[in-house]
C-alpha cells in the first residue's frame, strides 16, 4: 500500500512540476515574442486604437506618457520626422538664442547623428528660427531612447504622424 502510494504521490509531483515547466516555458515564450514585436512598429491602426481608447476614457493624450516603441512607431508612419522641442522648462522660444541654447541644441543633433548615421543637412535637419524646435530624420529607435534621457530635451512628438482620424473622414467622405 505503501508502495502504491508513494507511486502515486511521485507521479503527482511530476505532473505539477511538468506543468510548472510548461507554464514556465510559455512564459518565456510571450516574453520573447513582445521582443521580438518591439524590433517592428505598431500599425497605423494599432497607434490609432490606442489614441481613441485614451480618449474614450477621458484621458487627454500625450506623446510624453507612451512607450519609446508607441512614439517611434508613429514616427515611421509620419514619413520618418521627429520634432524635438529643447532648452530649459521656461524655453520654449528665443528671438536671440544665447551660446549655451545653441550649445543644447548642437549636443541633441550630436544624438541624432550618432544614432541616426548621417551628417545633418537639409535633407534631415529643419531648425525653426525662433521656436526651439527642430525637426530630425529618425528611423532608429534607440535615437529615441537617447533623446528621451537626454538633459534639456522638453519634448518629442511625431510630426509628420497625420493618420488619426483619417478612417473617420474617409467613412463620412465616402456616404457624400
């Protein structure tokens, strides 16, 4: 009997830890498949849907509060640009920008540049002349993981992102 039971007891004890395994297992598995999410953007209409759905919440939305991945993604669908608003908190524009400001915003296009692979130029730099603003090529994501650490870097939003609302207009446009 006792035999019996202790084969019964060892046999339990193999199908939770089997099951533990497995569960463990699946674990990893979702993890590695968010990573691997991580290296594609979102779609137009994931980005969308998770616009509407703040909003539908009451939420106001912010491109400050999403992911490194949520903006970068919006940057691709924006035709690759990047507004990047620098200086100090109370900086927002500068009829004269003063050494220092030009010395911030030269170190954010160092950024760029390091991560982004290029040399700066029309092609892939708009500096506003009053605004302390620049708009930036981007197609790496770790050039927004960068910057979002960078000191005196006051926002980042995808500029060329027009996509939301689109579907909306289309609907309304298409019963004329």
């Amino acid at each position: 009997m006792k035999t019996i039971f202790s084969k019964l007891l060892l046999l339990v004890a193999v199908c939770i830890v089997s099951s533990c395994a497995e569960e463990t297992t699946n674990d990893f598995k979702e993890i590695e498949q968010q990573t691997i999410d991580q290296s594609q953007p979102l779609t137009i209409a994931e980005i969308n849907a998770e616009i509407e759905s703040q909003l539908n919440r009451g939420q106001e939305f912010d491109w400050e509060n999403e992911s490194d991945h949520f903006l970068w993604s919006a940057v691709i669908h924006g035709n690759n640009i990047l507004t990047v608003g620098y200086g100090s908190e109370n900086e927002s524009y500068s009829e004269n920008r003063s050494a220092a400001l030009e010395t911030k915003k030269d170190n954010i296009l160092k950024i760029v540049e390091t991560h982004e692979n290029y040399i700066r130029g029309k092609e892939t730099v708009v500096e506003h002349e009053i605004i302390n603003v620049i708009d930036v090529r981007v197609e790496n994501i770790k050039t927004i993981e960068t910057l979002r650490k960078a000191k005196n870097v006051r926002y980042l939003e995808p500029n060329g992102y027009n996509h939301y609302g689109t579907d909306n207009v289309m609907r309304s446009d298409s019963r004329l």
